[in-house]
C-alpha cells in the first residue's frame, strides 16, 4: 500500500470509528472471531449502482463461483450508496473490487492493487444536446442550461464538470440513473444537454438524426476488477485466471450481458488505465485533510440511516404479513 494510501486509511478509519452502530459492532465482533479461526472470507464489491437485490443477483454468483475455486469462501458485500463505497475504496475495505477506470485506476496507484478482467470494449464519452439546440459549444453548455447525467462520482458527470471551474459558470446539474432515460430527457429537451457513453448512443440513434454531439472525451478502457494487494500474489494471479476461464464468463453472465453487451470480458493492461483518477481529483484532493474525516463520517451516518430505516420497515411488513397469514 502506498504512503498516500496508508494515510487516508488511518484517518479514515479513525473517523468511522465514531458511526459505528450495535449491528456494525456486532458485525465487526464477528469477522473478528472468524479472523481468530482463520476463516475470514474475502470480500467482493461492487459499485452501488443498483438495489441490494440486484447486486447479489448479478455478483452473488460471481461470488459463489469464487468460493468454489478457491476453496475459501467469499461474500458479496452491498454498499449502502456512493459515499460508503468511496470509503471502502479509500481503506482498502475489500479484496475484490468491479467498478469503473477511475476508482481502478486510483487503486492501482495508491494501494498497489492487482488488476483482473475487464469490459472488452473502451469507455468513450459523449455530451450531447438535441438536434438543433442553441447550444453548440462547451462554454456555451455553462450556467443557465440543464445537464442531465448520473450522479457523482461517475467518470462522465465528472469529465463534463471538469471544464467547469468556476462554479458560478456551472451547468445545472440533475441527475437521471440510466443512458436511456437520459437520452429521451434531451429529445423531449427537459434537459439541454445529455452524456452518456458512445456506444449506447449508438444503439439509441445510430445516425444521431435526434442529437448533435458537442465534446468527445478521451478514450478509455472500460470497467473491470481489482484485487487488493493484501492477498498473496499468487492468490490474485489465480482469481484473475479464474474469472478469466469459461466457467469463470459463465459466472459473470449478468455482468457481461449488463455491462459487456454479452461478450466475454478480457485482460486488463494497467497501462492503459493511466491517468483515469484525474477527475477524481476534485472531489477526492482533500479527502485526506483532518479538517473533512468528520463531514465524511456524517455523510456516511447520513447515507446509512435511510437504508436501516428501510430494511426495519421491510422486517416490520414481513411479521405483519406472517401474522396476518397465520
């Protein structure tokens, strides 16, 4: 792990240690015993972009398949939301990571993390606006025009805002989960302006009869998986062959139909990642700085508290109704 690494965990973990709630305790007593026994399992995650339901559907195989290879259990684990995965990220929380360039880049960086398979075809950015808008320009997509885009930290909201410094000049920003939701958005000009990946527009409106292209960003390799530096090389090595073997494709066959349009995911060229972090830079400067670990700590009681809520109420319903068939 490296010295910048090593830092950011520290502090960040000091500051977690404030929000620990009886279940969390209860769960860290937990693995602490399985770590005496020496059966701690590896932890997979993924980026929250979807439910807790989803994301064990399409990574719990991923998961389980792991476990049989290797002869070790491993868990998929869920974050809560975008503010506690970037916390895992920053303390090196898992063994196994899928998510996208940025955060894989980060991490193989700053925590010397082994880089797995990854989507076959490259990450190309578009920002677009509807066919025949006033806006033909970047600095004319400034303050005053609406930017339809997922939320932070995608590696697309956040190219697009890096042209913007001055967050006086800044478009307005809503965000809209999913490429084709933002899409028809910009036809039906709710929002001026759209992103979304180069392929998925090609699939959308492949002669761009319905969208006028502004700014193409940089090309880049898609996403994939990393695994943390604490296992044994020889133990990444055999996870990155695993997922790379045809039973490994058949594990990840949600994954791949999600993500990859079906194909086969391929090996990853750390090379060619360099330079993704870049817009992460903004947002994650001063993570490091002691005068932010406790807002992050908040955030994270903050992201947290809804989903404790939801998951009460869920247990709540689930007795009303077993009482109510009984």
């Amino acid at each position: 792990m490296g010295k910048v690494a090593q830092t950011a965990a520290i502090g960040l973990v000091a500051a977690l240690g404030s929000v620990c709630t009886p279940s969390a305790v209860a769960g860290q007593q937990a693995a602490l015993q399985m770590t005496r026994a020496g059966d701690k399992p590896y932890v997979f995650v993924a980026a929250p972009r979807e439910s807790g339901a989803r994301g064990r559907r399409d990574y719990g195989p991923i998961a389980a398949f792991l476990t049989k290879v290797l002869d070790h259990k491993v868990i998929y684990r869920h974050p809560d939301g975008w503010i506690t995965y970037e916390s895992w990220i920053w303390t090196d929380h898992a063994d196994i990571y899928f998510d996208g360039p940025q955060f894989m880049d980060w991490r193989l960086r700053h925590l010397d993390q082994t880089l797995g398979p990854r989507v076959p075809q490259s990450q190309d950015w578009r920002l677009y606006t509807w066919k025949g808008s006033p806006v033909h320009t970047v600095q004319q997509a400034a303050a005053g025009q609406i930017l339809c885009a997922p939320p932070f930290p995608n590696w697309g909201s956040l190219w697009v805002m890096s042209y913007f410094k001055d967050p006086v000049r800044q478009p307005y920003l809503r965000n809209v989960r999913g490429w084709k939701a933002i899409f028809h958005a910009v036809r039906a000009h709710t929002c001026t302006l759209g992103i979304g990946p180069r392929l998925s527009l090609h699939y959308l409106d492949p002669q761009h009869k319905g969208i006028t292209i502004i700014q193409k960003g940089p090309h880049l390799p898609n996403q994939g998986f990393t695994i943390s530096a604490r296992l044994p090389l020889a133990l990444r090595e055999k996870i990155v062959q695993a997922l790379l073997s045809p039973a490994g494709q058949q594990a990840m066959r949600r994954l791949r139909r999600r993500f990859a349009h079906g194909h086969k995911l391929v090996p990853g060229d750390a090379a060619a990642y360099r330079g993704a972090d870049r817009v992460l830079e903004a947002q994650w400067r001063d993570v490091y700085g002691s005068e932010i670990r406790h807002d992050v700590a908040e955030d994270i009681r903050r992201e947290h508290l809804p989903v404790s809520q939801a998951r009460a109420q869920q247990a709540v319903g689930n007795e009303t109704a077993d009482f109510v068939s009984g």
